[in-house]
C-alpha cells in the first residue's frame, strides 16, 4: 500500500511541477527567481568540487556509496509500485474481458485471450513453439 500511496504523491507533485512551469512560462515570469539562481548556482559549485576533486576522496566515496544505495532503494521502490499497480489492472483487465457480452463486438485479440488473473505454470512446448500450461 506504501508503494501506490508514494507512486500518487510523486504523481500529483510531477503534475504540479508541470503546471507550474507551464503557467511561468505564459506569464513570462520565474517566481522567486533569484532564489532559484542562487541554488542553481551552489548546485553548480558542489557538482564541480565533487567533479574536479575538491572535495577529499574519503567524503566522495561516502557521498558515491550512499548515492548508489540510494538510487538502489528508489529502483526497488519503483519496481515495487509497478509490480502492486500491474496486478490489480491485470484483474480488472480479466473481469472486464470476461463479463463484456459478445454480441456486436469484435472478436477480442489473441494478446487479450493470453490475459489471465494468475500466470499458469509453463513447461516448453512440443517444437512448434508454443508452451503448454501444466
């Protein structure tokens, strides 16, 4: 549940960010601009130190080391909101399949058929390519 509530929160934020810059832009003009060139500009300095060396190696490696774990722990975060997402769309996808009458409707597409709420088991086929469920 932690993974959806963080997925919505990121999205709702990543929409206001766009609106937002979509509505300086039709004003022409940055809010709080010389706040933001200020941090743009110690971005800028602390990427440079960590860049050229001016920074001591010892605190670099920390500062590397705690950036890839973090970026680790964001990647199974992300794989983990996909993964809780995927599955209730995969049964609403199955029920809806299953409920919609046939009458004047088009024969439903051999990759929707495929669509099952639980993956069957598989074993390889017998050479004509396709797999038999067990």
């Amino acid at each position: 549940m932690f993974a959806l509530y963080s997925f919505v929160v990121a999205l709702i934020l990543l929409s206001a960010f766009v609106i937002f810059r979509m509505w300086e832009e039709k004003r022409g003009i940055r809010m709080w601009a010389r706040a933001r060139e200020g941090v743009d500009m110690q971005v800028v300095e602390v990427y440079r130190s960590a860049i050229t060396g001016s920074i001591p190696q010892k605190y670099r490696i920390q500062f590397f080391a705690f950036l890839r774990n973090a970026i680790h722990e964001l990647v199974l975060l992300l794989v983990a909101t996909l993964r809780a997402v995927e599955r209730p769309l995969t049964r609403i996808s199955y029920r809806m399949r299953m409920s919609a009458s046939n009458t004047n409707k088009k024969e439903v597409s051999p990759f929707l058929q495929t669509i099952v709420p639980e993956k069957p088991d598989t074993v390889p086929g017998d050479g004509t390519g396709q797999e038999k469920s067990v």
